[in-house]
C-alpha cells in the first residue's frame, strides 16, 4: 500500500503497527487502502495524511485532504 500511495507523489511515513485479530486486521487495512486511494485519485494539492491510532479493544483510522478549489 506505501509503494502505491508513494507512485502517486505522495510521502508515506509508517509508524509501529499493532499486532490485531485477524479479522480487524483485514478490516482495518482495506478500510485505510481504500481511503487512501480516494486520496491519490482525488488530492489535488499532493499532500493527505491517513493515521491509524490504537487504544484497548479499539482502532480508529482517518484520511485527510487539504482541498483546493
């Protein structure tokens, strides 16, 4: 998925992933793939942040653009 998101001009930073259930690890990344391939198709300022945060029992995963009309 980074070499995808880097072919499309963006920087990719990773950081320490957690270890999940099977399941939601599947999940999770087909969830943050298809966010980020929104972004690559859509950005239209070469810049978007996708992050992926951990808590107990609990992930939650958010992209962003800055948009310019």
């Amino acid at each position: 998925m980074v070499v995808v998101v880097r072919l499309g001009g963006f920087q990719a930073l990773l950081g320490r992933p957690q270890a999940l259930p099977r399941g939601l690890d599947c999940a999770a990344y087909r969830i943050v793939q298809e966010a980020l391939t929104s972004v690559v198709k859509r950005a239209r300022t070469g810049r978007a942040w996708a992050t992926v945060a951990y808590a107990p029992g609990a992930i939650q995963a958010r992209s962003s653009m800055p948009w310019a009309g």
